[in-house]
C-alpha cells in the first residue's frame, strides 16, 4: 500500500516538538511495511526575483530531527509576504503537490493530518482528487475545537466526503458532530507512547529519592491559555503550605507574563525540552498536571504513566480518558483553580502505584495505534468511496 501523507504539523529547527505524533504515526506505519511518501507542507516568503526551487531539491532529504524522509513543498508568495487569504493559500499547495504527486508512481490513498489553516485537509480532498484515489483525515483536537467561521465550513465539506475520518478521541467526535462534520465512516484511534523511550528506570540514571520534599510537579507544554498554563500560577499560590515545587516545560506567548506572576513562588520555568529529554524530565516529576481548557488527547499523559508518574488533569476533550481514573480528573468551571490545587494535595498523599499506570500504558504503544491507523487506510484504499466521489 502506498500513501500519500500531508502535514503542516511537523519538527522543524525552530519547534523540535511540533507534531511528535504525527512523527510516532509515520514511523511506524512505515516500520509496519507501509510504503510512505510524507510532505511536509511548508509556507515562505518569495521575494521578486527570486524563483521557487525544485520539489528535487526542496528535498527528498532526511529529516535532521525526525530521521525519516520527506518532501517539503513549499510554495511561495511574491513581494515577501506570506499568503494571508486560507484559499490563496490551499491552492498554492494543491498545485504544488500534485504537480509532482502525479508523477510518483501510484498512491492508494492520500492521509492528511489535521485541519489547521491553511488546512492539509482541504489540500489533501483536492489532490485526492485529481489522482483519482480516496482520503482519509485525521483530526488531533486544535483543528476542531477552535473552527470558526470559513474554517468550520471547510470541516464539513473534508469530513463528509472523506473515506474515513480518524479522531484522537471520543469527545473530539462527537464535538465534531455538533458542528455538523459528520463522516460517512468515523474512528477513535489515540496517540499513543513509545514504551522503549519511556520507562520507569533506566540504567545509569539516578531515581528520585522517596519521600522526597518538596514535592515535585510538572508542566510539559504551550505556554498558552488553551492549555491552562496561566492557571499555573493561581494554583501554585494556593500550594503555599503544601512544600511543593513547579517544573515548566515549554514555551508560548505567556512565557513573559507566567515568570512575571511567579515571583516569589517555588516555581523553575525551564524552557523547551526537546524531544530526547522529554523522558528524563517525565521520571524526575512526583506528578504531572495538564490544566488544559481545551484538548484532543494529550499525548504527555502517556508518556507519563509509562514512565510510572501519575497525571492530574481536566476534563477538556480527551484528557479523562486518557488519564483513565476520575480521581485524577477535576472539571473545568467555576473555582477550577482552588478546586485543581485541593485534588493535587489529596493525590500527591495518596501515591499512585508506578505498575499499574505503566500496565495501562501498555495498551497503547505506538505499534498497536500504528496497526489500527494501517487498517483504516487499507479499508479506504480498497474502498469505492473516493472513486466514486471524484467521478473515476
């Protein structure tokens, strides 16, 4: 089987971490048998006189970050100014790719990830048909819970003629269901973690001492609203007596205005963690919290639980289920703050058992999240569906 994927969601130089999933996805597939040609969709600037290079030499080069091939095709916008208009946009990538994607021997399907503008969802619905194959579509949480307006439009129109919509989670669905993206055939398939990477020990690495004090609580993540990270600082101020300490991992637009707020308090913000040391900084917690107003499934509270660190968390999207335990679960609204910081004190008391949070995250290796997504595109590549759609 050979797919054909498109991503504007990838690690690049300047975001190790963008879109690890995604990376965790297409390795496997590919360690599965499937045959993947990956796009890495990119935007830049085009300045007059200058000319777009080749999708030769764009790339076919390894990923430094990722270690796997892929295509970069950009495409450009004159005057040094980048595509504002989503459509513009779109449109530059839908030529660009299937320029050379018809020229590729013969893909079976095209697997787009995400919803994000300019949308791989809508360029993917365009190339797939012009190639005269299905698609499929992916959607990760950001890509719904924000649409608005054009892009909500769009959401529907991709999710309805798709051969199969993939959602990280249940309550990703069904959101996208009263929004009227309602597919002809729907999946829940989750992110998943990579058991070899995290592990409770590991040789050579000192463990944390038991009952240790403070307490250690961490923060992996965007330093953004969307993802409870002003709320940090509020449930920390209400931990004065509780000998805790707060580790933030990430950055984002609240960067400034959280080390501003924190003074004074037992908080270390250590920046972006890339993805190598994302296991190390998991093993040194006691817990980790995920305050999120709005989620898909974040994909930090596996990597925890395989590592055998508890996680505290919203309800937002798929957070709940992929905790797996209400305990560890406190809803957003009203008092949220006092509410989170009182549940906090209640579970670093009562300790976690390391074994049955690394049990659980047994169930979801990237392997068998990678078996169940090639099944998906197996299905749609022998489906009739995109032929039919696209007049073949």
């Amino acid at each position: 089987m050979r797919v054909l994927v498109l991503t504007n969601l990838w690690p690049n130089p300047q975001v190790h971490f963008a879109g690890t999933f995604i990376v965790s996805r297409v390795q496997h597939l590919v360690r599965l048998g499937v045959d993947v040609t990956l796009c890495h969709l990119h935007y830049k600037p085009l300045w007059p006189g200058e000319s777009a290079p080749s999708w030769q030499a764009l790339n076919r080069l390894r990923e430094q970050i990722t270690e796997l091939p892929a295509y970069r095709p950009s495409w450009y916008a004159y005057g040094g100014v980048k595509l504002s208009l989503p459509a513009m946009m779109e449109s530059g990538g839908t030529r660009h790719v299937s320029r050379h994607a018809c020229a590729a021997p013969r893909f079976d399907v095209v697997h787009a990830h995400g919803m994000y503008v300019p949308s791989a969802g809508v360029i993917a619905m365009q190339v797939a048909q012009q190639l005269r194959v299905p698609y499929v579509l992916s959607l990760h949480g950001g890509d719904v819970n924000s649409a608005q307006g054009r892009t909500r439009a769009d959401l529907r129109r991709v999710v309805g003629s798709a051969a199969a919509v993939s959602f990280v989670s249940e309550a990703l669905r069904t959101h996208a269901g009263s929004l009227g993206a309602v597919p002809n055939r729907a999946v829940v398939i989750p992110n998943g973690v990579d058991l070899e990477r995290f592990k409770p020990e590991v040789a050579g690495e000192p463990a944390p001492p038991g009952g240790r004090r403070p307490r250690v609580v961490g923060y992996l993540g965007h330093l953004t609203a969307i993802k409870g990270a002003d709320r940090l600082v509020d449930i920390m101020k209400l931990l004065t007596d509780a000998d805790v300490r707060l580790l933030v991992g990430g950055r984002g637009h609240l960067d400034k205005s959280l080390r501003q707020r924190s003074s004074g308090l037992p908080i270390d913000f250590v920046g972006p963690i890339s993805p190598g040391d994302v296991p190390r900084f998991m093993r040194s917690l006691d817990l980790l919290v995920v305050p999120s107003r709005s989620e898909g499934w974040p994909t930090v509270i596996l990597e925890a639980h395989a590592c055998g660190v508890p996680v505290l968390g919203s309800d937002a999207g798929g957070t709940a289920d992929a905790i797996g335990d209400s305990t560890y679960v406190v809803p957003n609204g009203e008092d949220f703050e006092r509410r989170f910081a009182e549940r906090l004190c209640e579970v670093l008391e009562n300790k976690a058992d390391p074994h049955r949070l690394r049990r659980r995250a047994e169930e979801y290796s990237w392997r068998q999240i990678a078996v169940r997504e090639a099944e998906m595109l197996q299905t749609a590549a022998g489906s009739t569906r995109g032929a039919q759609a696209h007049g073949r």
